[in-house]
C-alpha cells in the first residue's frame, strides 16, 4: 500500500472519534451541568473547598488544572466560574497562571481533536468559503502570529471558535500553543482578579461584576493590544497598496 492511498470509512471514523466524543460530551454537559457548575454552586460550597486547599494545596492545584482542561477540552458550561474558582482559591496570582495552563491545554486538546478529525477537508471548504471565516483564514495565511494573536485578544471571539478556527488552517501546534497562552493573560487576569475578590462578594450577599471586562480601564489596554498585534496586517496592506 503506498502513501498516498486513501483513507478507508473505518479510519476516517477513527479519525473522528474524538471530536465526536467531545460534541457529545459538550452536548450532555450543556444539558446536564449547567446548574451545578454555577456561581451559586461555588457560593454554597466555598467553605469546604477552602478547607480542602488549606489541607491539599498540591493535589488542590492538580485537580483544579486537570478541571479546567475538562471544561475547555469538552466545550463544557462553567469556564467563567472556573476562573473565578481559580481566584477565589489561590488569588490573582498565582491563580491566574493556573487558570491560563488549564483553558490553554484544553484548548490545545480541542485543537488536536479537531485537526484530526475535519482539519484537512474543511480548511479546503474555508478556502472558498465567504464573510468572516474567509476574512479570517486569509488574515492567518498572510500572517498567522498577528491574527492568532487577535482571535484571542477580542473579547467578541468566542473561545471555541477561536480554538477550532486554526485546527482547520494548518496552524502549526506550537503557534497555537503560544499565541493561546499568552493571547488570554489579559482576560484572565480580570476574571482572576474579580474571583480573589469573592469572599467580600460572598460576605454582602452579592455576585460578582463579570461585565467589567467591558469597562474602559479594562477594555481600553485590551483594545491597545489588539491594535499593536494588527499593526503587522496593516503594515502589509499598505505596503501592497504602494506596490500596486
């Protein structure tokens, strides 16, 4: 058998099974989970995973990350109250770094199970497709670090679309991994912050302010960000047009 022979049904199947086991766990999660992995679930049960961490802080972190992966991976409900668990229990710092390991292997999980599963065949689809996916395949063939690096930062891209878009794109893994990684660190240190802030929250009987994000000494510094990680795609479509 040469190289170049195609695939069979069964390996393309198997090829598939693992996005197929994450649609289906993120349909039975988004079904089943969505009123236990809840800001009022984590209000309920604060007390007894401070005792847990203050007993098990090692073996604290590991689930707390292995959790993360799970949410993101799985596309499950609850990645913002993750976050806030990660602040909530570790403060900002370090919990930021954890909550930021978490969504990023999760991420890279999705990444892989999609890539394997339709990478090749639909990134041929999105060559000729049209609107805003085309705008965006075009912007990471001309420069993948600069659009990665955008997908992340604006706060408009939902984070699974931002972890499936690339996969179809042959996006190499460890540009996806980086630009994943250090792409998130604004976000996650606002979220984080709100959640090292929730035992006051806890004690008035309040919810958090997740909308501050959205705030202009928030958004503002995100939006820099976003205009310096573009600056590179606007260089290049000006120096096209002096060309022309």
């Amino acid at each position: 058998m040469t190289e170049n022979a195609p695939r069979t049904t069964g390996d393309g199947l198997k090829s598939k099974l693992p996005l197929i086991a994450i649609v289906v766990a993120a349909v039975v999660g988004y079904l089943t989970l969505g009123d236990y992995l809840s800001f009022q679930t984590l209000a309920d049960n604060r007390e007894a995973l401070i005792a847990f961490r203050d007993a098990n802080y090692v073996l604290t972190v590991g689930l707390f990350i292995l959790a993360y992966t799970i949410i993101v991976a799985f596309s499950l409900p609850g990645a913002t109250i993750a976050t806030l668990t990660g602040g909530f229990l570790f403060a900002t710092f370090p919990g930021a770094l954890f909550n930021i390991t978490g969504a990023t292997l999760g991420a890279i999980a999705i990444f892989q199970a999609a890539r394997m599963g339709f990478g090749e065949r639909l990134g041929a689809r999105l060559e000729h497709s049209q609107g805003m996916v085309k705008r965006i395949k075009d912007g990471l063939d001309e420069n993948q670090w600069s659009m990665l690096f955008l997908l992340r930062l604006v706060p408009a891209v939902p984070f699974f679309m931002a972890n499936l878009i690339p996969s179809f794109l042959e996006v190499p893994l460890h540009r996806f991994a980086i630009s994943t990684f250090l792409g998130i660190i604004p976000g996650a240190i606002v979220y984080t912050s709100v959640g090292a802030g929730l035992g006051e929250v806890f004690a008035r009987g309040e919810t958090p302010n997740l909308g501050i994000i959205f705030e202009p000494h928030v958004i503002l510094p995100i939006l820099g960000l976003c205009a310096l990680a573009a600056m590179p795609i606007l260089l290049k479509a000006v120096r096209g047009k002096k060309g022309l």
